[in-house]
C-alpha cells in the first residue's frame, strides 16, 4: 500500500506499509506482491496470452524490428523467413518458463531462485529490470514519432519548432518535447493493476490490428506496384549475404527473449496450464504478419516516395494535404500511441516493477517500480542514441541477448529436466532453504553464464568499436550468439547437474507438486486473514 500524499514528506514515510508474507520468515523483507497469488486471481485463459501478445508485437517498435533485416540488406524472402524462425523459437522458451508460473503462480524473481540460488538470483533479476528499463525508452523514442503525428494533426506548425540541441544530441527539441510528453502519457496506465491489464490488451486488439491493416492496404493500393513492393532483393550475396542472415536471425530472436525468462510474471495469473499454449501459434504468426505488413510499407514507400517508411507513422504525414486525411492522421496517431503503451506495461513496466519489488521490497511495489522504470528509461538510457540507426538497433539487440540467453536455457534446464517441476515452495523464500546452496549462489549457473558471456565478449566489443581487432573466428561466434549460447549452456548447465548434482534441493521429502503447494499457501493466506479479523 503506497504512502503518497499523506502527511509531511520524509524518506521514511515512502516506505511501504507493512504486508505480511504468507511465505517469507519473520524478519526477511518481502511482501504479498511476491507471493503465490491467490486462487480468485487465477483467470487467464488462451486468449488472455493471446492478447497479451498483440500487446507485445503489434506496435511502432515491433513493426522496426520487423523492417530492419531489409533496411540492412536482406531480401524480402529473407526478413520474412527470419521473422518467422525467431517467432517460434521465441514462443517455445516462452512456453517453458511460464510453467513454473502457473505451476505455483510466483513470479520471476521468485522463480529464479531455484535455479540460480537465493542470493545470485538477483543477477538475472537485476539485468533483466535494466533490459526492460532501456527496452522501455526504445518503445517511447519510437512513440515520440506517433505523439507529434497526433499533434501536428491540430497544430500544424508543431513541426516547425526551431532546434536549439546540437546534431550530437541525436534527438531535436521537437522531438524531445514529444519524447517528454509521450513519457508522461504512461503514468495513468501504469496505475492499473496487473491482473486487470487483460481488458486493455483485448481494447488493444480489437482496435489497432484493423487499423495496422488498413494503413498498409491504403499504401500498398497508392503505390499500385505489387512487384515492385514484394520484391525487394538483397544487397549482398555470397558469404557476406550468408553471415548477414545469421546475424540477423540472431538479433531478431533476441529482441524478445525478455518475455522468455519474465513470462511467469504473467503466467501466474493463468487458471490452467494448458492455456499457455496458445502461445505457440500467435507468436510467430503475429511477427511473421507483421513483418510482411513492414515490408509491403517499406516498398510501397519507396515506390510512391523513394523513401524507406520503417514504421507505420511514417506514412502520416502524407495525409494531411487535407482536413480528412488530417483527422485520419490523428486517430491513427493515438492508437499506435495506445499500442506503444499497451507494449510497455506488459514487456517492460510490469517486469521492472516485479524486479525492483524483490530487490527493495520495504520501498517498492509493482506500481512505483513502474514509474521508476519510465524514468530510468526515458531519461538515464538515452534511448535515442541507440536505435537511430537499423544496424544500431541490431547491434543493441545481439548485445544483451549475450547475457540473457543463458538464463533462459538454465531455468528450462533447471525446472524441466532436474527438478521434474517440483520445487521446494517455502525454501524458495526462505535464504538458508535448500536453495541457499553455497552462500546463495549455484555455482553451476554461475560457471554455465560466465563461460558463454565470456565467448562473446570480444564478438560483441568488435561490433561495438570496430576498430579493435579480433580474430575471424571470435567474430563469427558472436554473430551466431543466439544458437551458441541458447544450446550451449542448456546442455553445459545440464551436464554440470548430472555430473555434480544438486543434491540438498532435491529431496524428495521436500519437494511437492504445483498443486499441493498452492493448496498449502491459500491454507495459511486463509489463517492469516481469520487471524487479522480476530485482531
């Protein structure tokens, strides 16, 4: 419960009002938040995961994610083929991880513990709250183009703002008012709690997928060349085409793979498994239609105006020749803002606020995580250095999935194949549980994620300064980072476990089921509630 606005300010009045944990010892910092939730907010279904998924990919963000293979110099066949590979290979581990959240409906911070240890989970934690911060300000810098499509539709002359920031900023005052002013648009939505973001997801869909259809049919119909749109070739061949590809796929895969180690933040609310699994098809269905969407725009931009439109706003401004076409403009406008925003409370916001809940749970709950996640991403990110360019924006992609991909292989690992999916629920909570391991670390995921960070580390420094000098061979791993570091650490970390088992974690005496444990939990939630309407 937040304290704002009661009373004189002081530090410790920001704190949290005390909450109980059904779960966590007595003098350990938790709250209700981190806990399993409890059985009447258990009502997704696969169409709740299916709209959460227009949320995450039908947006300004995803739509560049989706252009940038041919803006770099793949074909057309070769973005959508690349598109569609990664959307599966997104939705499995999305599927797998979001297990254990409705399994025992806990969140990722509390999930990790098991396979990375009470004290090092905070690893994955922590990087993956940055990740989502910067994730976060990319989704506004995008947005900042719908906002001033939105209001140069009733004031014209917004556009001609004068630029008093040097060409070094990378963003002009025009851009940066709307930057500001799309940032401050999230703060109302970010007040919704989480279970109840399904309806906006749904709003969502209804709305901006006719839409994002329309707009292309309208450009597509305008240019009124097909081949030429559909067509486009690449710009490389041999060798340098063969590397480009793979690189790419790899950037592209990576793009997502937060909501693959985070997805039981969201999966915890589900009421059966099962339901999940309408996953696997929306995923790269969505990024596949999405992709050729991007790609009929971007030709049919080039066809009609020798430009490459990279996004769906970009077409905007050639609407306003009129007042209709200028109201058009600024409808589209807010939904595509409404998209940007959807995206951001369920792949960036709502993960940081579960992150930094477990990091300083007597100062924050998914709410004020969020607000601080919009301002350590809009602000302290500097967003707009880092996708101003399509090779940037895959640059920035291939470089955190080194950190990320083994996460993701050890939790499936971890929970799959050598917990059974049976966990210790209590100890999960608890820093001398049996997932204490040595001084709260699992030195198996720890050795695991420090080989494969290390194997790339030179891959990456080169492609960021280019100018440093490594051998071929060293490039070539880190342009095939998703494949070496997703398969190699699922099989490293695998091996580690069944040559060095973690043995005081899985006592058969203490492990229980899913749904025994839950029965538990909502036994003592039970009791502590009669005992709080006695008191």
């Amino acid at each position: 419960m937040d304290n704002f606005g009661r009373g004189k300010w002081t530090l410790k009045s920001r704190r949290l009002a005390t909450e109980g944990s059904s779960l966590a010892p007595s003098g350990i910092r938790s709250n209700q938040d981190l806990d399993p939730i409890p059985p009447q907010q258990m009502t997704w279904n696969g169409l709740d995961f299916a709209n959460y998924w227009v949320s995450d990919l039908v947006n300004i963000t995803s739509w560049s994610v989706g252009t940038a293979p041919l803006l770099v110099g793949l074909s057309t066949v070769d973005t959508v083929t690349i598109l569609f590979l990664s959307g599966i290979c997104n939705a499995v581990p999305t599927i797998l991880n979001g297990y254990v959240g409705s399994d025992y409906h806990i969140p990722f911070p509390i999930a990790i513990r098991s396979s990375f240890g009470y004290y090092f989970g905070y690893f994955p934690v922590f990087s993956r709250a940055i990740l989502s911060a910067v994730w976060l300000g990319v989704n506004c810098y995008y947005g900042l183009f719908a906002m001033t499509e939105a209001i140069a539709a009733i004031w014209p002359s917004y556009r001609n703002i004068p630029n008093h920031l040097p060409t070094s900023a990378g963003i002009t005052t025009q851009q940066m008012i709307s930057f500001f002013l799309f940032s401050c648009l999230h703060i109302p939505f970010m007040m919704i709690p989480v279970g109840r973001l399904k309806k906006l997801f749904l709003w969502k869909t209804i709305l901006i997928v006719p839409v994002s259809i329309a707009m292309t049919v309208w450009i597509c119909v305008a240019a009124a060349d097909v081949q030429g749109i559909f067509n486009q070739p690449a710009r490389v061949t041999g060798a340098a085409h063969r590397w480009l590809f793979v690189a790419t796929f790899s950037s592209t895969t990576n793009s997502w793979l937060t909501s693959a180690i985070n997805m039981s933040d969201f999966s915890r609310f589900s009421k059966r498994t099962r339901g999940q699994w309408a996953q696997l098809p929306t995923i790269p269905i969505l990024k596949t239609i999405y992709s050729v969407l991007g790609l009929a725009v971007v030709g049919a931009g080039r066809v009609l105006y020798d430009e490459d439109l990279s996004s769906p706003v970009a077409m905007l401004p050639y609407w306003h020749t009129t007042g209709g076409g200028r109201f058009l403009a600024f409808c589209c406008a807010c939904l595509w803002l409404l998209a940007q925003i959807s995206c951001d409370l369920s792949a960036n916001s709502v993960p940081f606020g579960h992150d930094a809940m477990a990091i300083l749970p007597r100062w924050l709950n998914v709410r004020r995580g969020s607000i601080l996640c919009l301002c350590l991403g809009t602000w302290a990110m500097v967003p707009w250095l880092i996708v101003n360019s399509a090779s940037k924006f895959l640059t920035f992609m291939s470089a955190y999935g080194v950190f990320l991909c083994p996460i993701c292989s050890i939790m499936i690992v971890d929970y799959f194949l050598v917990r059974k999916r049976k966990l210790n629920l209590l100890d999960l909570y608890h820093p001398h549980g049996c997932y204490r391991y040595f001084a709260g670390v699992n030195w198996r995921a720890l050795v695991t994620e420090i080989a494969f960070i290390a194997i790339n580390l030179p891959g990456m420094i080169n492609t960021i300064t280019p100018s440093i000098p490594i051998p071929v061979a060293l490039l070539r791993i880190y342009q095939m980072n998703w494949f070496i570091t997703t398969v190699g650490s699922f099989f490293v970390y695998w091996g580690l476990c069944l040559v060095f088992p973690p043995t005081e974690s899985l006592s058969t005496a203490i492990l229980t089921s899913g749904e025994i444990a839950i029965d538990v939990v909502t036994g003592l939630q039970e009791v502590e509630m009669g005992g709080d309407s006695k008191a």
